[in-house]
C-alpha cells in the first residue's frame, strides 16, 4: 500500500481558486488508482473524482464537473486537485486515496470499500 501525505488546503473566497496535492511514498504509486473525497461538517463523506493509474482516466462528481481538475504526476509520486469557481458549499476536510488494489479499473463514484489508503485530511474553507 502507499502511504499519503497531504499538505495544503486553506481559506479561498467564493468564486477563487485553491490547489491541493497528495504526496506518496513508496515506488508503487504509479500502480495505484487515485482519488478525492470529502466530508462536510454533520455531513458523511462523499467521492468528489478519481483518477486512473496511468492519468488516461478520469471521473468526476456531478457536482464538481466542469470546475474541478484531478492530475497526477507519477515520475514525482504526486497527485493534484485543481478546484476553480469554488463555492461555500464545497467547504470540507479532503482526503485524498489510493485505490484497494494495484491497476484497479473501477474510477467511480467509488465507496469506502474501494479505498486501500488514506491520507490524513486537510481543510478547505470557501467564504461567501
């Protein structure tokens, strides 16, 4: 399994932009699926997008589609959310996750039982 790592996250007003990263360990990264997830206050966690292992796939909530971007760079065992038009309600701690298995082929909208890793969390506020 990999093990993540996510710096980042902040305070950003409505309508700004914020990038967060996941940083991995381990010399398997590029084997794994990727993903975002988040979770609202009294809210549970949801899926926000995913990513194939090798960047070719992509797949996105409805209700971040079209505003937010999920890359990867492999050669630096990282993974980016680039989220653009950001709204009050996309305010929420983000994990990022690696998928259960190596080369997994599912890209979403994946549950907790496609989850093999998590990272620890970071906050992302949007004021209105």
């Amino acid at each position: 399994q990999v093990q993540l790592v996510e710096p980042g996250g902040g305070l950003v007003q409505a309508g700004g932009s914020l990038r967060l990263s996941c940083a991995a360990s381990g010399r398997t990264f590029s084997s794994y699926a990727m993903s975002w997830f988040r979770q609202a206050p009294g809210k549970e966690r949801e899926f926000v997008t995913a990513i194939s292992w090798s960047g070719a796939y992509r797949n996105y909530a409805d209700s971040v589609k079209g505003r937010f971007l999920i890359d990867r760079d492999n050669a630096k065992n990282t993974m980016f959310l680039q989220m653009n038009s950001l709204k009050p309600e996309d305010t929420a701690v983000y994990y990022c996750a690696a998928a259960s298995t190596p080369y997994y082929t599912y890209y979403g909208p994946w549950t907790n039982a496609d989850v093999g890793s998590w990272g620890q969390g970071t906050q992302v506020t949007v004021s209105s």
